[in-house]
C-alpha cells in the first residue's frame, strides 16, 4: 500500500469516527434538538483549538456479541482547546454509540484527560449524555466508574471541574456531578437521577418529579444552573470559566476595569427601609458593588434566602455571598448553610477572595431544620469560613444577631475587615426581644408602658447593639456610608491583596 493509499485510508477512518453512531443516529438526536458531541465541544472552545485525543479507541470486549458491535472513539470524544487562549481539557458522551454507555475503554478515555488536565494544572469540563453502564461489560464498566470518582476525588481543590449534562445521567453516573464544582443542566433534555421512577414503591412517580432540571436546581442543589438549550448552556460554561483560576496555584484571571473604582451610590443609603422590618434589595447592592453591576449567581434558585456567586472588583474575581431577606426573613435553614459552606471551600480551594453582605437575624425555627442536623450543617459553614486563609470581607447591612451573625463571616471566626453601615443592629438578638426579656415586668407595671419600652429599646441599641458600640470593643473596623461600600470594600481587598495566614501543618479537617 503506497503513502497516498495510507493517508486515504486515515482520512476514511477518521470520517467514519466522526460519524459516531451514524446518520440515522445522529438524526435521531437532532430531532430532538441536542448537539452531537463535537458540536458541543466546538461551540465551548476557541474557533479551530479543539485537539482530539483517543479517538481510534474502541471496546476491546468479546463477550456478549460485541465482537460484532463498532463503536467508534468508544462514545466519548476527549481531548483539549482553549477559551479565551486558556487551556481546558474536555470530554463529551456520544449517545449514537451504544446510547453513550460507559464501559472500560470509554472511563479509560475520561482518566486520561483528567491525568493530563491535572498535570498541566486546566480546567476539565464533562458533558454527559449516557444511558448508563455498557452490561456487557460488567465488572469492568464499574471499574472504569471507580477509575473516574477516583480521579475526581484527586483533582478536587486542585482543577475546577464543570459538569454539562445535556441528555441522561442515569445511576452511578450520577455521582460525576456530585463530585465536580459546577453542574449545568439543559432543561428540555437532560435528567439526572440514580434510581429510575419505574422502581419506585409508588406507581405515580415520574422522572419530572425526581430528575429534572427543575429539581435538581430547586429542591437537591445538585445544579447550580440550567438552561432551556443546550447553546445556551454552552455559552454560559464559558462566562463561569471566565471568573476562574485555571488551577489552586493560579490566581483568577484578571481584566482592565472600566468602571469609576470610586463610584458613589447615593440610592444605597435609602435602601434599607426604617426598622427592622422590610425586604431590602440585595441585588440591587449587589450590582451597585461590582464593576458594571455585573453578578453570576450560582444556585439561584436553591435556597434563595441565601445569594451568592461570583462579582468582579476592579477586575478581579471575588466570592460573593449574602443574605435575601425577601425568602424567609433572610434566615439560615439547612439548605442555605450547605449551599454556603461548599461555595466558600471553593473559594478558599482556588484563591478566590470572598466578600459577605451580612443582614441576618437568626435560624429557622422548625422541626424539620433540628432533626435533618442543622446544627452540624452550621459547624461546617463556621469551619469553612473560619478555616478559608482567603481576604475575608464582611459588610453589616441591617440585621446581624446571635449565632446566625457570628457563623456569616464576622470577625469573631477570622473576617479580616468587618464595616457596618449606620444602619446595622448587631447582637444576641433585637433590641426590643432583649428589653421584653430583661424589663418586662417592669413595663407591665409601667404607668407609660409604651414610653418606658422605647426608653429601654433605645438604652439597650446604643450601649449593646448599635454599630457604634460593637465597633467600641473593636468588632467592627469602620462604621461606612452605603453609598460608599464599592470603593471600601476595594480598598479593603486590595489591601489584602498580599495576605498570608500560615495554618499548622495537617491533611485537612475533620468536618
């Protein structure tokens, strides 16, 4: 066979490969209006970067009539691009090959890259489009399962990795999300679940019920975000890498600001309504922070009491996290302390410094709460603040009381620099809960029970709670005028730019 016979034959290969499964496969996924994985792939990646890696492995299994099934690039297509120039690693399931199945070759294809993504210290994004694990291949598809968490479980805290699940993700698979920092779901199309309602004791369960994006963003967290097209997630993927580090050792990438780093926001100091009573508008302080007013919120619909995600303050990115209390008054429940603890170990993992808008009066109080280990949830959001060795800034918005105040970041368990505006009430708890405890009886037999109270209430406020005397014991470092926060808290963070906070040497918490 001459050079130019060799060469044709490459060429016909490599089309065959690209094929996947097939036309009338691939057909089969456009009418339902998914992407094939190079298209995937394509579209997240920098114009002509992608380099393919693996893509003449196939099954090697005989059993089980396999010696007569083709299944090209084994169904997932690896390798590395770039976005924005920036190297990332990534993989992507074919579901015209074998439904996308995981079986030895196609796990051994994803280990690889999550090697070599390790090694050059990128980011590695998953797209997962399976129906599960290849049978026929038994014991060693759930080898390459095991091979797979493994890898996760290494590069965890070392390489951010982004999850995209665009079709199923079906049984064990769906322990890939729950490993990796950020899962995208497309809404049409993709369903995660690790059992399939057909085994469920109750006949009426569908798969909308327990693994939709809907779900998944609402009620597990195990989504921090979804979309109703795939290109739409895509692109999204792309913004979130943006905002970070390419490894532990990088610091985010930085971006010239265009924005006045002294802007002041003169409708932030109306912002907090008389008393303590009222929602106030943290998005709106939120975009008032940051340069343009621009905000990726993570979980956005995952205990909403809690927002955070990810800003930019002079062009750097910063870990934002802050108390809404237009859901449940702004208090703690179980589900807003994971969804914080994880979002500030990853922070902390990745150099990401993280900026607290404080405006919390407690937990809520229920059964539910106690009994699914609230108070255990709540050591591990104070060790995960407590622990990060990233600038900590904390700003006292409103309401900041009890053990819920001291768990958000305060200066008791490590904020670097805490401000307070004005408006700030800090303390065990309200001053007017403190007062009918300590001098009820007294007011009771007041003549002026309203007139005593108040007297009491305002007593109380200056020498316990108001921001003036917490900033008194030095608990506070600075008392700010709201329409002054963005240039503090860029200040503060610059300051902090060259911190150090050495820790004793150990693996890790045991929390």
């Amino acid at each position: 066979m001459s050079i130019l016979d060799k060469n044709s034959q490459l060429e016909t290969r490599r089309k065959e490969i690209q094929l996947g499964g097939g036309e009338a496969a691939i057909n089969k996924i456009k009418a339902a209006n998914k992407l094939t994985p190079r298209e995937r792939i394509n579209r997240l990646l920098d114009a002509n970067s992608f380099v393919e890696l693996g893509a003449f492995v196939t099954h090697r299994n005989t059993e089980f009539n396999m010696l007569t099934k083709e299944t090209p690039a084994d169904g997932v297509v690896t390798g590395y691009g770039t976005i924005d120039g920036r190297l990332v690693y990534v993989y992507s399931q074919d579901p015209t090959v074998m439904g996308g199945s995981l079986g030895e070759m196609h796990a051994k294809k994803i280990a690889r890259v999550y090697d070599d993504a390790m090694k050059m210290g990128a980011p590695i994004i998953g797209f997962l489009d399976s129906q599960g694990i290849r049978l026929q291949e038994s014991i060693d598809a759930l080898e390459g399962y095991g091979v797979i968490f493994q890898k996760q479980s290494l590069a965890s805290g070392l390489i951010p990795q982004i999850t995209v699940i665009t079709g199923d993700c079906a049984g064990g698979a769906g322990s890939i999300p729950g490993l990796s920092d950020f899962t995208f779901m497309v809404s049409k199309n993709a369903r995660l679940f690790l059992n399939s309602p057909n085994t469920f004791e109750a006949n009426n369960v569908t798969f909308e019920q327990v693994a939709s994006a809907d779900v998944h963003t609402s009620k597990s967290g195990l989504a921090h975000f979804a979309y109703d097209t795939e290109e739409e997630c895509i692109d999204m993927v792309g913004s979130l890498v943006s905002y970070l580090p390419s490894n532990n050792l990088d610091d985010a990438p930085s971006y010239g600001c265009e924005d006045d780093l002294n802007r002041v926001d003169e409708g932030l100091n109306a912002i907090v309504p008389d008393g303590s009573a009222g929602d106030i508008n943290i998005e709106a302080i939120i975009q008032s922070i940051a340069d343009m007013g621009q905000f990726l919120e993570i979980q956005k619909e995952f205990a909403p009491n809690v927002r955070l995600g990810f800003i930019r303050l002079n062009g750097s990115t910063i870990g934002l996290v802050a108390n809404d209390s237009k859901y449940k008054e702004g208090k703690l429940d179980i589900n807003a302390i994971n969804k914080i603890s994880r979002f500030v170990n990853f922070c902390d993992a990745f150099n990401i410094s993280i900026l607290t808008l404080t405006d919390v009066d407690g937990f809520i109080s229920e059964v539910e709460g106690e009994t699914s280990g609230i108070l255990g949830a709540n050591a591990r959001m104070i060790n995960a603040f407590a622990k990060a060795t990233v600038p900590k800034v904390n700003v006292l918005l409103r309401k900041a009381y009890g053990s819920a105040y001291v768990s958000m970041n305060s200066k008791h368990i490590g904020a670097d620099y805490v401000y307070a505006w004005p408006t700030a009430s800090v303390g065990i708890m309200p001053a007017d809960s403190a007062v009918n405890i300590m001098y009820g009886e007294e007011i009771l037999k007041s003549k002026d029970q309203l007139a005593l109270k108040e007297e009491k209430v305002n007593e109380f406020e200056e020498m316990q709670s108001s921001p003036y005397a917490v900033a008194a014991r030095g608990y506070i470092d600075d008392i700010i005028e709201p329409a002054t926060t963005r240039k503090h808290v860029i200040a503060a963070f610059e300051v902090l730019y060259s911190k150090s906070d050495f820790r004793p040497a150990k693996k890790h918490p045991t929390l």
